[in-house]
C-alpha cells in the first residue's frame, strides 16, 4: 500500500467522526508525502498547523490508521511543505507613518507572531473560576492602553490563559490600523540571542516597541536571564509610556517568580493582576458538552459527566479524555460504556488522584517530617523550628493543590502577604541551600509525587 492510498482509507475513517468543517479546516490540508518503514509522513503547510494538529488531532488520525491498516502499526510524522513561501511578519509602522495617515488610507491590520484563529472570545466557556479574567481580557480588547495595563494573568498549566490573550489579539486586529505581537518568552529569548549574534538589536527593539498590543505567554521564562531582562525592562517602559497594552500569562503570580528583578515585579503589577482558577464541575461539564459539537457522534450526557467529575485538574487533560472517547467510540464497533471509559481513562484518573492532596495531608506529611504539632502550623508562634516548617507547608501548598491564595492563607490563619512572603522565600532559600531542597523534595515524595518532574 502506497501513503497516498493508506491517507485516503484514514481519511474515510476521519470522516465518519468529525463534521465537514472541521475535517476540511484541519485534515483535509494534510498531504501524504511518503511511506517507509510504517511512517507514514504528512505534509502540512507551517509551524502553526503542524502544532495545532499534533495537539488536537493526533489521536484520531493514529486510530484511523490503525483502521485503514490493521495489519501494520503504522505511526506518524509532519513535515512543513509549503506550496506557497509563507510571508514573513510585516513590520509595524512606523509612528510617525501614523501621523501622516490620511483617512481614505484604510490600513490592514498587522500581526507579529500567529495568532489561532479558534482562540477567540466566542470559544470561551465561562465559569466562576475565569469569569473576573474573562472580563479584564474583554475590557483590555475593547480599549486597549486603557482599561488595565498592563495586564497580567496568572494560573495553572491548561485553564485558557494563552487562549485568553490570543482572543485579546484576535479581537484588537478587527480594528484597522492595529498592530499586535504575539511572543512567547522562550521566543522571545532566541529571537533576542539571534539579534546579539547578527548585530541587529535596534531591529529586535523596533520590532516590539512600535506595535500597539504586546502578548507574552509564559513571562516566568524570563527568570536568571539578566540580558533579556534587561531589554526586556526599557521594551515594556517604551510601551507603557506610549499607551500600548500589554499582557502577560505566567504560572504563577510574578513576586513568586525567583530570579526576576524587582523592578520588573512592580511593573508587571502595576495594572490588574488576575487569576484563572480551575474551573468546578458546572463549568467542565459546559466546556465538554461545548467542546463536542465539533464531532458527529456526541458522547451521552452520563459519560461526559464521568469526565467532568473525575478530570479536575486543568481544561487541556479535560478534553483530551473527551477526545479519546470519542475516538474509542466513533472508530470501534464496540459501544462506550461507564466501565470501558473508566478502563480506558485509568492512566489520566490514576494521575488526578495523585494530584487530590488536601491541606490536612500536606500539615500532617510536613509536621510529622519536622517533629512538631499541626497546630503549630497555623498558631502564632514564630521560633525557628515552627517557622520554617510552616512556611515549607504553605509552599508545598501552593505548588501541590489547586487551591487559591486566599484559600491557603485561612488554612493557616495567616495572610494572603504572608503565604506569598513564604513561597518566595523556601523558591529562593532552595537554589542555595542543599539541605533545605532535600527536606522540601523529601515531603514531596511523602505526599506521593515526583519532585524532579515538579522542578522541585
């Protein structure tokens, strides 16, 4: 069997699970290229879809195929083959081109880096755990360099902040003569390297001082590196003093972000700091049943309510168990019940059982490591050996529980400052002290996780 008849049997399968659209939008771009040694290789058109598809689509397809050729374990690979150069990024104009822009002038707006299409405002679920992001988000988008700036957006792994900035730039470029930036910090860190290599820092500066929307996912990328830092200062000084937004997304509020300035800290919470918070059970339950009309076959509401019970973790894991039993469903005769979607979810159930730590288990694991009360955690005595402890607790708190910052300081009696004040200090007191980051990693494994696969 040559790739292009192997796609076609697969393609036939995909259909019979996504609608028309979908299919048209995200396979049907897809090009065989070769069959060798079972790998079959795609062509699609650019880095975008290549990611886009790997990270949505990519359980289907491997399930269509193992349809298509149920004789071979046929796995597969993407290569960009563009049939078109893709254009390179136009650089934003200059300000004093505005000026001089007549009215009959009708600009297009501009974008620097790739905006989703789907990361939009009307994709996203609201619940009671985004609601207050939501909102800044929207009110940045409709006045940006107004409404809060800069913006900066806090959470977890998985619960929408990247698509909330990519709807603020998808939402500012309907207006003409806008430009927006769309970075993430590592990019934005070899983007920055490659400038110093080739001499061209004054373009790199251009380039992101001159839009009138800056997005930056994952801002904590920034930390130990005081070059970038740096640039990175007078960048946002430019666009702040110009009135251009900013937005930042980090996964974690920027004073507990070790390594970074102080200076950048107190900018970056100048406008509105806000969290998204995993969301309840209303709210995943919403997500999934929005989330499916994309397929043909929808699962039925006893099975998704399974899910929106048992995956509580992060948004991303959430239809991941979604896709996966829509694709057990749709591309095997066999019928989906309770027991078969709890067998083939057992490895995501198993990991969020490990992640369901409760504050009792992490007072109890860490007094009982460090020979002290549970009470001494949360009572006002400051000597050394209940101090310590109890900010590790409040720190192993925060890193291992969904739980919000409020939430955690009134399982300690304390402060919403005072549980902030001790995870920056047991983050920064680690990278010196060897002892220290033994007793914290030790705790961790107590309480059943990996600390190197936490960073810890």
């Amino acid at each position: 069997m040559d790739a292009a008849t192997l796609w076609e049997r697969a393609c036939n399968q995909l259909k019979t699970v996504l609608n028309e659209d979908t299919f048209s939008r995200w396979i049907d771009i897809l090009k065989p290229v070769a069959l060798d040694a079972d790998i079959l290789t795609l062509g699609v058109e650019n880095d975008f879809h290549q990611m886009w598809i790997t990270e949505n689509y990519l359980p289907l397809i491997r399930q269509a195929m193992k349809l298509a050729a149920p004789e071979t374990d046929i796995e597969v690979k993407f290569i960009i083959q563009s049939s078109e150069p893709v254009p390179l990024p136009v650089p934003p104009p200059k300000p004093a081109a505005r000026t001089r822009k007549s009215k009959s002038d009708s600009r297009k707006p501009q974008s620097i880096g790739i905006l989703n299409p789907k990361y939009n405002f009307d994709e996203f679920v609201i619940g009671p755990s985004n609601s207050f992001a939501h909102a800044a988000a929207l009110a940045v988008a409709q006045a940006p360099g107004r409404a809060y700036n800069p913006l900066f957006i806090y959470g977890q792994t998985g619960l929408g902040k990247t698509h909330l900035i990519q709807a603020v730039g998808n939402r500012v470029l309907e207006s003409p003569d806008k430009t927006v930036a769309y970075v993430s910090s590592e990019a934005l860190l070899n983007e920055y390297v490659t400038a110093l290599q080739n001499r061209s820092t004054v373009d790199f500066r251009t380039k992101y001082r001159n839009v009138d929307v800056m997005l930056i996912d994952d801002i904590h990328f920034l930390a130990g590196k005081a070059s970038l830092q740096e640039e990175f200062f007078h960048t946002f000084n430019a666009l702040f003093e110009s009135r251009k937004q900013i937005i930042m997304t980090s996964d974690r509020p920027a004073s507990e972000i070790s390594g970074l300035e102080k200076r950048l800290v107190s900018r970056f919470e100048w406008g509105l700091v806000t969290e998204l918070e995993c969301p309840d059970f209303e709210t995943r339950l919403a997500i999934l049943r929005y989330k499916q009309a994309h397929f043909e076959k929808p699962l039925p509401n006893d099975l998704l309510t399974f899910i929106a019970e048992n995956i509580q973790s992060n948004v991303r894991t959430l239809e991941g168990a979604m896709l996966r039993a829509v694709s057990y469903s749709s591309l095997t005769s066999e019928p989906l019940t309770l027991d078969s979607l709890r067998y083939l979810l057992r490895d995501l159930l198993d990991k969020e059982r490990q992640q369901d730590i409760t504050f009792e288990d992490i007072h109890k694991t860490v007094a009982d490591f460090f020979d002290i009360r549970v009470t001494d955690l949360s009572s006002k005595r400051r000597p050394r050996s209940v101090a310590m402890p109890r900010q590790i607790a409040m720190y192993l708190c925060r890193r291992l529980t969904r739980a919000s910052l409020p939430e955690i300081a009134e399982s300690f009696g304390k402060t919403h400052g005072t549980v902030l004040h001790a995870c920056k200090t047991i983050q920064n007191r680690m990278s010196v002290d060897d002892t220290l980051r033994q007793n914290v990693r030790t705790c961790v494994r107590k309480l059943g996780h990996d600390p190197v696969a936490l960073e810890i």
